[in-house]
C-alpha cells in the first residue's frame, strides 16, 4: 500500500492470506501455479489463503517475490487506520519533510542550538526509542533534523555530520518501526549522505547493517547478505576498540537472522558463534550507537534465527535459557516476546504465546501494535481462541481486528 492510499481497517477477512489471494487473481494465477512460482507448498498456500494458517516471514517473503509485489503489499503496512487512532500519522509528514532538505544548506528561518545541546536532544531520542515512546520521538525528531542540517551545513566538520547522521538513524528507527518502508529507505540514504561527510567507517558499516535489515523485511536476502560483507569491508578502516567489536558484532547477528531466513542453518550457526565470541569480549554493549549488543541480545538472537529456521522447539527451549538483565531495552526485550509468542504458537502452546503477546505490549505498546509478526502471530491463535481468556478478544480489538 502507498502513502496516500485510503485503508479500510485490517478486519479478519483482510488478513494476509485474503491480501495473497487478490494479489494472485490480479496476477491471474491459480493456487498450483503460485505455489510452483513460489516453492510454497500447495497445502500452506490454500491455508493461508483461507486464514486457517498464519504466514511466516519467510513463507510472505517467497509469496511476495513470486508475485512481484512489495512484501508490505501482502502484510498490510503501514496500518493507517490505526495510525491515525493513535495520531502518529500526522507526524510522518514532518519527518519526511525534514528528510527532504538534506542538501538545501542552512535554513534562514532555524536558529539552530549549540552542538553540545543537540548531540544530547538526539542521545535523549535514541533512548526513548529503546524505551519505544516512538509518539514523542516522532513529534521531536523533525525539529531536531532540521536544526542538525543547518548545523552541518553552517560548519562541515566531523562532528556536526556525525549529528545529522545520527538524527537520520532516529528517522530510520521511526519509520520502520510504524511500518513505512518507503521512508525508512531514505532515512537510510541520508545517514550514509553525512556519514561520508563525517568520515566515519562506524557509521557508514552501520547503515550497511541497518540496510541489510530493510532488504531482510523485503525478503531479499541475496543483497542483504552483499550489504553485510560491505558493511564489515567498511569497518575494516575503523579504530580498533570495543565500538568497533560492539558494530561489528552486531553485524554478525544481522547475517545470522538473514542466512535463517533463507534456511541456511550452517552459515546462521557460524554468524551466531562469532557474535558469541565477539559479546564475550564487549560484555554488555547496549548504549554502544544503541544497537543492544553483548551476551543477552546474541541469545535472542538465537531464538529468533530458530524461529526463522522453523524450529521451533528448539527456539522455546532456548528462550528458556535466557536471562534478561535489568535495564535490557524494553524495545529490544519486546521484540524478543514477539519472536518467543511465535514459536510458542507453532508448537501449540497458545496459552503461552499470548501471555508472551500480553508482555511485549506491555513493555513497547506502540511497537507492538505496528508489528506485522504480532499481528500473524495473533492470527494464528484465533483458532484456539475459546480456549482463550476474554482478554484475547481485548487484544484483537486493540490490534484493529
């Protein structure tokens, strides 16, 4: 769906399986042949056509290549109704306004702030994003783009593109995170824009990571994976230090959850050992460029390539095995939850899938409301919902279903 675009709110018959078959018939395809297209089984498809199966990432990816569509097409993003329930549509319009003046040099009408005052506007935003007030971020983030750009502009030096850059990586978290993809792609470019002009190995490998992440949610594993090694051939040229084994290993974990996705279980192995390795170096990174990287995040990383790689058992019993310092990024802890609900569903443990569905909208509402693995994960328990406590119904609601 475009920006732009009317959206009916996401009922029950307009789940994704609904959105596949539309998507099909325009393609004048029958089920066997989408199938034989997408290498996804004839059963699965007639399933998740019907909304009797939730679709996995991998299972939406494969479809969304076969069809030639965006993978947003087929999961519904970004959810506009509900957007526009919380009031965070309204806000996407400034961000992309403030994306679109990158290379106009300073604005006559922006006074901008000291340096050491917008450096700690923008430390404060990426903490609230780990914190997912994604709402207040977004209202402040325009503003504080605006400024950095006439900053930069006003006086090149490293340290002031180091801030645009920074502001652009804030864009980024946004925008992904309320489901528009369009925009977080340009966020992207603008990063590695002042990046460059920075001088900064870190942050231009960083931005490769962050693009390998937009190129893994579109399903493209192949550039997500040339992405990465680009990322890791840019760091070569950075100080070595704990900055740079906390990036690095970040990188690694985002190569893992890719070479799941496309069921390469040796390769995800080899990215998680190395991960492992570099975290017990660092210790516990969280603040370092605010990636969350040490120990806890490479084991839920392991859950989720698990989960990625369809076994899901194994994913369950190794969430187990996880112990969650105090302080974890409530945004990272959240996603965890999301991962664990999934593989908790697939091995029929609903009662435990949506007590962990219940935890990440606790701890990040705002994320968890936008997240399309939420919403096929709660999917997928319908089935099972008269088993169900009356609160799952409160959910589904809360969700716009």
């Amino acid at each position: 769906m475009q920006n732009g675009e009317t959206s009916m709110p996401p009922h029950i018959e307009e789940h994704t399986g609904a959105r596949v078959a539309h998507a099909r018939k325009l393609r004048q395809l029958t089920q066997r042949e989408l199938s034989d297209l997408s290498h996804v089984s004839y059963s699965t498809l007639t399933k998740l056509e019907q909304g009797v199966l939730p679709a996995s990432p991998s299972v939406v990816g494969a479809l969304a290549r076969a069809l030639s569509v965006p993978v947003t097409e087929l999961t519904g993003q970004p959810y506009l109704e509900e957007l526009r329930q919380d009031q965070l549509d309204g806000l996407i319009n400034p961000i992309r306004e403030a994306l679109n003046v990158y290379d106009l040099g300073p604005d006559p009408d922006v006074t901008p702030r000291s340096i050491e005052a917008l450096e700690a506007h923008s430390e404060k935003l990426c903490a609230m994003v780990r914190a997912t007030n994604i709402k207040q971020v977004a209202a402040e983030l325009p503003g504080l783009i605006h400024e950095a750009t006439t900053t930069a502009h006003t006086a090149p030096v490293d340290r002031n593109w180091q801030l645009l850059a920074s502001t652009y990586r804030t864009a980024y978290d946004v925008t992904t995170k309320l489901g528009f993809a369009d925009l977080c792609t340009v966020a992207l470019d603008r990063m590695d824009w002042a990046a460059q002009r920075a001088s900064d190995p870190v942050l231009s490998g960083m931005r490769q990571y962050l693009r390998a992440l937009a190129y893994l949610r579109a399903s493209d594993y192949r550039t997500g994976n040339r992405l990465i090694r680009l990322g890791m051939a840019t760091l070569e040229q950075a100080e070595p230090g704990r900055v740079l084994d906390a990036v690095t290993g970040q990188l690694h974990l985002g190569a893992a959850v890719l070479a799941g996705r496309d069921k390469d279980k040796a390769a995800a192995e080899g990215h998680l050992n190395e991960a492992e390795r570099i975290a017990k170096r660092t210790g516990p990174a969280e603040q370092i460029h605010w990636l969350s990287f040490g120990p806890t995040n490479v084991g839920a990383h392991r859950v989720s390539v698990l989960a990625e790689l369809d076994l899901y058992p194994e994913a369950v019993h190794a969430a187990q095995d996880i112990t969650v310092p105090d302080g974890w990024p409530p945004s990272r802890l959240a996603h965890h939850h999301t991962e664990v609900a999934r593989a908790q569903m697939w091995t029929g443990r609903t009662d435990a899938a949506f007590k962990s569905l219940l935890k990440a909208r606790k701890l990040a509402p705002q994320q968890t409301r936008y997240h399309p693995t939420v919403r096929e994960t709660y999917a997928g328990l319908e089935a099972a919902k008269r088993r169900m406590p009356d609160s799952f119904s409160n959910y589904g609601s809360w969700l716009g279903r």
